[in-house]
C-alpha cells in the first residue's frame, strides 16, 4: 500500500520527465503543464490501487492517454499559433529544437506519441505499444510513416552528402 510520502517524493523525482514528454508531444508548455497536472491528479486518487512495480510507467501511460482524450476532444475556442514559448536552449540549438517542434506539429497526435515515445525517449517498439495500447506491427508502420513524413518536412534527403566513394 502506498502512502502520501510517497507520492509526493514520486512526483518530486517523476515530474518534470513527465512535463517534458508532454511537452513534447503537445508543443505548448502551458498546455504540457495542465497534461501533467491532470495525469498526477489521475494518478494520485488511484494512488493507493497502482500496484504496478513501476509507477512511473503506469503515470506515463496515464498522461499519454489524457494527451490523446484531449486532442480528441479539444475545443474549438482553442487558439493556436505559430510562435513557440521561450525556452533556454543553447543558442545552436535553439533553432533546430524549434524546426523540430513544428515538424512534430504536422503529425497526428497519435503518430507524434510514437514518435515521441520511440525516438525521444528511447523506449522499444514494444513498450510503446503497451503504453498506446497497439499492436507492435501498427506500431512500426505508423513510426516508418511518421518518420518519412518527418523527413520530407525537414529535408532531410537534401541535407544528407553523398558517401565518400
């Protein structure tokens, strides 16, 4: 049985890998700080009944389905826009992180959560369609997708030299 404490020193070591993947799948920072703040309410009132080995799997899976329920239910007095939050990034990088954050923008929610989840994260094929709750082949098919979509967006065939010969 799980207690307070220990709930609260899960959110203080869990929290902010948890907003970053938001973030990352949302692409707005206040919208990434509501996806988490939602997922760790979920979490804490079935926090006495996870009994799952790794709770911060189970609040990962939480948040990616809350992340999808929003993007299915999202309201159309929602503005969007082009401009991303500030953010320190190291100047080189600063550039390319937001090139990056359009692109993933053009995906589906659903792709730019495999995406984000394979290729950011670094978790297996399988433990992502566990986390989504599809099979592993729907799981590669979309990613390949995905990632040709990414490509296309980004140049990248272009900007690929030529191996030495």
């Amino acid at each position: 049985m799980r207690d307070d404490d220990e709930f609260v020193a899960f959110v203080e070591q869990s929290g902010s890998r948890l907003r970053d993947t938001a973030f990352w799948l949302c692409r707005d920072w206040s919208l990434a700080q509501d996806l988490t703040q939602a997922t760790l309410i979920k979490v804490y009132l079935s926090w006495q009944r996870i009994t799952h080995n790794d709770p911060y799997w189970y609040c990962k899976k939480v948040l990616l389905r809350t992340y999808l329920d929003h993007k299915r239910l999202k309201s159309s007095a929602e503005v969007q826009t082009d401009v991303v939050p500030d953010r320190p990034a190291a100047a080189d990088a600063a550039e390319l992180r937001i090139t990056l954050l359009d692109a993933l923008g053009h995906l589906s929610p659903q792709d730019r959560a495999i995406v984000v989840l394979r290729y950011w994260e670094d978790h297996s094929v399988q433990t992502v369609a566990e986390l989504l709750g599809l099979s592993p082949g729907v799981v590669k098919m979309q990613s390949m997708r995905a990632l040709a979509s990414l490509r296309a967006l980004l140049g990248e065939d272009e900007a690929v030299p030529a191996p030495l010969a």
